[in-house]
C-alpha cells in the first residue's frame, strides 16, 4: 500500500460513512454494516477475517482501502496482570501510551492517549515536558482499546481519556472516537462509561457542552487561584479560573452530568490547609451554578476513582474533587506529598460540604503514568536489571507509589522496554 491517496482507512468511519463507502464500490449499503462488525465488534486485523464478505470484495478492499491497526513494542505489568501498561507504536514511528485496569467490581478500564505527546506544558507532567508532536486519529484513538481487547480478550467497560495529550486541543478526532466507542455498532460502551480529562480549555468545554452527551467530564484544576494555577498550568493564562467555573457549569447545566475537578498534590506547591480552604470556599460558592440531575452523595469516602464519579446518591452538588499524590517524573523537582497531608487536604474541603475523594496509592494503579513510559523508552537504566513484567521484582517502594493516575509512576518499570 504506497498509494496513500488512493487508500482509504476504514477505521473511525461511522456507520452512516461505511455504507456509503460500500455503496461507492457498487455494493449493498448492508455491507458497510458487516464491515463496521468486524472492525469495531469483531476486532478484525485484515480483511481476510471478514469471512461473510465476498470473496472478490475482501480481495478489493484489500488493494483498495486499509485500516489502523496498532501494534504493542511493550507491555508491562503490574500487580500480577491487572494491570497492563502498553506502548504502541503508530504507522508513522511515533509511540502512545495506553493503560489497561481490572478491576474487583469487574470493571475493565482503558486509560488511552488522544495526542503524540502535548503542547499544553504543564510543569508536573512529563507528557508535557516533550511538547506536541501530533495529533492523533480518531482511528488512532479507538484502536487502543481495541488493542487492548486482542491482546487481552475481555471486554472493556469504561474508558477514560486520561493518557498522552488534551483530548480538547484534538476535538473532532476525540469526539469522532467518543461516538465511535459509544455507538451500538461501534464499541458498544455506554457513554457514561466514557471520562474525558481536560486541562481547562473553555471554548472546547463549551462546545462539548453544547453536544449534550452523558459522559463525564473531568476537569484539571490543581490550583485554586489564578496566580499558582498559571504557574502550574500555562493555559489559565488564557482561561482563568473564573472562566473555566463558568465553563464547567454550563457542562453540567446542559448535560445533566456531574463533574470531577482533578487536584494533583503537589508538597508545599497546592497542598497547603490555606490552599485546600480556599478551594473549599470557591466551589461551595459555585455549587449553586452546578446543578446535575444525578449529583453524588456528599463526604464520598476516599477510594479509588479514575475519572469514574461514585454512582447514586443526591447532595446537591453536582462535582467532586478528585485528589491525586503527584507522581514522580523523572527530572521534574516536585515532591509527593505524605499521607497525612493529603488527609489534611481532603479534611479541608470535606469540612467545607465538598465531596473529595483520593486516588488510592495501588500497586496496580499505573494508570495513565503516561508520558514516562514514552520519554524513558531506550534509555539504559544502570543497576536496574528488572524487566518489568507481571510484577516481577518492582520493587516495594515503586508499588506503593503507584496510583491511579500514573503520571509518572512507570520511570522505575520502563526503563526496560527499549
Ligand atoms: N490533558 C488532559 C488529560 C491527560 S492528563 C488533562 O490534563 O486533564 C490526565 C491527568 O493526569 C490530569 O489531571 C493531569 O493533571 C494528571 N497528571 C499529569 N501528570 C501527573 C503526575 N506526574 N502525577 C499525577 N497526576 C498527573
Ligand atoms: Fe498535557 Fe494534561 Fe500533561 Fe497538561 S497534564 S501537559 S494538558 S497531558
């Protein structure tokens, strides 16, 4: 396949385009419905799967049309296989990160990339630190959790966007990969098993608002006043606090949705009791402004939370805050900060009514430690011989840092994966 103009990916069509494209061909509009099964239910690789395709019609497609499919260079493990860690490679070279978790409850959670690294510079992220090199397709975006579903055989329940890259700075491919995962002929998630991150950039939230879907959004805060949120955060510069309130209101008025503000602790940097005291008192008095249909129950107990809201209950507030312990990135000066400030920090806001909770420090949570696995991929780790797999000597410490987020955590596992 060299003649990539003539070549059409399948995969991240709708099923309204598939028909069409069958139709291009002289085909029956049904068959762009058997493809859509194949590519997005079945999991095809090739064509030649597609078995209830004519013979002549797999052998068109296979001169005429191609579809992404991704391959895994790494695959790291961690607390004995619940949770996989894979870097992938794309047709061009480049590498994502995608982050596979099950779960007791029996959720099966991917965590996937949406860009080739990010151009929204936050100083804690190591994804950051490389800049953007590109965006990815919405075929792109899918497949990753397809992959995940070849190489592992279960059916995945919820995705959240939370690996390499803002989600809204690439909208019409993570809204494409949304309808795609969502839809009954697509992945068949259920789109409030759907969480998209975002750093905060409003005119995105707002057009995402208007499209009514009922998945959840989560949005970065991790500071509560403009002043440290720029430091942390370059994009408050242009959408400020304020605004981005504003922005997460309309969310949740016209979705009926609830939202999850992420807070990564950082010590000494957005820990503080003044800090956690001001956030308190700046959401309580923006509760008013939030109001979903399905607000969750106050005084949420910490547990675990991947950008997935605590279902049922009604407080009347239609968010949470979600604490997350920064996680190490190598070369990056900021610390984790211990236990007990973190509880100090949860018990400032709960004290002021806001549903808090805080993503546990798990072994297998090296959820979306994305970034670190990409930047480290080659490097040579002296004295560390460990090759990373199936909880294979990771050490005590690396298990215990963990967490849900990642972010960071993978800098002691992925060392060996070049
Ligand atoms: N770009 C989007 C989504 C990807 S980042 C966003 O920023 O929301 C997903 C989450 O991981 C964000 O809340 C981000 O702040 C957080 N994160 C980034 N680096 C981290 C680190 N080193 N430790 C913990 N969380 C981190
Ligand atoms: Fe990009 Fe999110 Fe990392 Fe910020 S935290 S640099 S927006 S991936």
């Amino acid at each position: 396949m060299t003649q990539s103009q003539q070549i059409i990916d399948l995969k991240g069509m709708t099923l309204d385009e598939l028909e069409a494209f069958a139709q291009r061909l002289g085909e029956p509009r049904y068959r762009g419905r058997q493809i859509a099964h194949w590519l997005y239910q079945r999991g095809a690789t090739s064509f030649a799967e597609m078995t209830d395709l004519p013979a002549a019609l797999r052998a068109r497609l296979t001169t005429d049309a191609v579809f992404t499919s991704l391959s895994s260079v790494t695959a790291l493990a961690a607390d004995g296989g619940d949770t996989m860690k894979y870097l992938l490679r794309l047709a061009d070279g480049a590498t994502i990160e995608t982050v596979f978790m099950r779960y007791q409850d029996g959720r099966r959670s991917v965590c996937i990339s949406t860009q080739v690294g990010c151009g929204m510079g936050c100083t804690f992220c190591a994804t950051g630190l490389a800049g953007l090199t590109r965006n990815l397709s919405a075929a792109e975006i899918i497949d990753q959790v397809l992959l995940v579903h070849r190489t592992t055989g279960e059916r995945v329940t919820n995705v959240v966007f939370m690996g390499m890259g803002e989600p809204l700075a690439n909208y019409e491919a993570t809204l494409r990969a949304i309808r795609l995962l969502s839809a009954p002929y697509g992945l068949g998630i259920g789109m409030r098993h759907l969480t998209v991150s975002t750093v905060g950039l409003v005119p995105q939230i707002r057009a995402l608002a208007s499209e009514r879907l009922q998945l959840t959004l989560a949005v970065s805060l991790h500071a509560p006043t403009d002043d440290l949120r720029s430091q942390l955060v370059p994009v408050n510069r242009k959408w400020p606090v304020a605004e981005l309130l504003d922005a997460s209101g309309e969310y949740v008025r016209q979705t009926g949705r609830r939202i999850s503000f992420e807070y990564v602790l950082m010590k000494g940097v957005n820990d503080t009791p003044e800090l956690a005291a001001i956030l308190g008192e700046l959401l309580r008095a923006r509760a008013g402004g939030m109001v979903a249909d399905d607000a969750p129950p106050a005084g949420i107990p910490v547990g675990e939370s991947h950008g997935e809201l605590p279902q049922g209950g009604r407080s009347g507030y239609a968010f949470h805050v979600n604490l997350i312990p920064w996680n190490p990135v190598y070369g990056l000066q900021y610390q984790r900060p211990d236990r007990e400030r973190v509880a100090a920090f949860v018990q400032g806001l709960r004290e002021r009514g806001i549903p808090t909770t805080v993503r546990l420090e798990r072994g297998v949570d090296i959820d979306a430690a994305c970034g670190q696995l990409q930047r480290t991929h080659g490097a040579t780790a002296p004295g560390n011989p460990n090759p990373g797999l199936a909880g294979s000597g990771r050490s005590a410490e690396t298990r215990e840092r963990g967490s849900a987020t990642g972010k960071g955590t993978a800098n002691t596992i992925a060392k060996h994966s070049g």
